[in-house]
C-alpha cells in the first residue's frame, strides 16, 4: 500500500505576510543537490510519467494546487498539492505523474541528486520489469 510522507512546514506568519525556511537536517531528509520548477502547465496537460532509480525529492505547491499520481505495479495514490506549507516526499522506484494544475500553479522540487538522464525509467513496462528485478533480488538476500 502506498503511504504518502507528507512533510507540513512551519511558516513564519506575521502582518507582513508569510516565509518557510528549509534547513537540512531540520526540516528536511536529505541535503539539497538540486532546484528546479514547473510553472504555467495547461490545465489539461500532464507531466512526469517516469519513476527514478536513486532520486528523491520534495515536491511543493509554492502558488495554486497540482495533483500528484503516486503509483507502483501494486497501488496508486493521487495527492492534493495545494499549499505552499506542505512537501511530498517521493523516493527511489516511485511512479509519478503531475496533472490537474492550476493557472497559477508553480510546483518547486526540491531534489537529492544532480540531473542525471540515466537515473529515469521512462518506460511503464521497463518500471514494472525494474521492480519485479528487485523483488526477486530480495528474495535471494
Ligand atoms: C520529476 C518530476 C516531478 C533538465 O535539464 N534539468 C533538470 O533538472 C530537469 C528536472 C529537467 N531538465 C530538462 C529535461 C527535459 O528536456 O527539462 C525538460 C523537461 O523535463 P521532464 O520532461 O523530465 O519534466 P517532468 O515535469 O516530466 O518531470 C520533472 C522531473 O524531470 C522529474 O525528475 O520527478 O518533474
């Protein structure tokens, strides 16, 4: 079963308006090698379809909402990203997909690794072999 691991952020609120830090290894699991973010996707488009041999991320709704699709060979979760206070964790062999995004939606990724092309599975099937791999592995351990 799919367990999302949700990280909810304290934010630094007063009448000025609002600020999140995000210290490693405070608030964080891991120190951060990589930014990236997604902004001014149409609301009919979907992004992601891969899954990643070593990456982990943080995935955090800065402005607007954005589902996430979590998915193994198994089970499949779809998370509701709708607040800049909150952080999906996604590690290592997790399926994902992005959809649902609003106008102003900006999705910031927070990530483990440096960009490395040979990290991704792109390929649904290529995933589902991958994992199968890795459970006959562990059955040998
Ligand atoms: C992920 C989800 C949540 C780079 O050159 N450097 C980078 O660091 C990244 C992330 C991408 N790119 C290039 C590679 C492609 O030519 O940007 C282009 C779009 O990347 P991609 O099609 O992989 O984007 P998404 O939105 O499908 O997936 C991205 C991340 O790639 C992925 O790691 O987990 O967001």
């Amino acid at each position: 079963m799919i367990e999302e691991k949700i990280y909810n952020f304290n934010s630094h609120g007063d009448h000025r308006g609002e600020l999140v830090a995000l210290e490693y290894p405070k608030d964080l699991p891991f120190p951060i090698k990589r930014i990236y973010y997604i902004y001014n996707v149409p609301g009919n488009e979907r992004r992601g379809f891969h899954s990643h041999n070593k990456l982990e991320q943080i995935l955090i709704a800065v402005s607007g909402s954005v589902k996430i699709l979590l998915k193994t060979p198994e089970d499949e979760k779809t998370v509701l990203l709708d607040s800049p206070k909150k952080g999906l964790y996604i590690g290592p062999m997790m399926w994902r997909e992005m959809f649902d995004f609003s106008d102003d939606a900006v999705l910031l990724v927070l990530a483990s690794r440096e960009y490395d092309e040979s990290d991704y599975i792109r390929n649904y099937e290529d995933y589902v072999k991958a994992i199968s791999n890795m459970k006959g592995e562990g059955k040998n351990d």
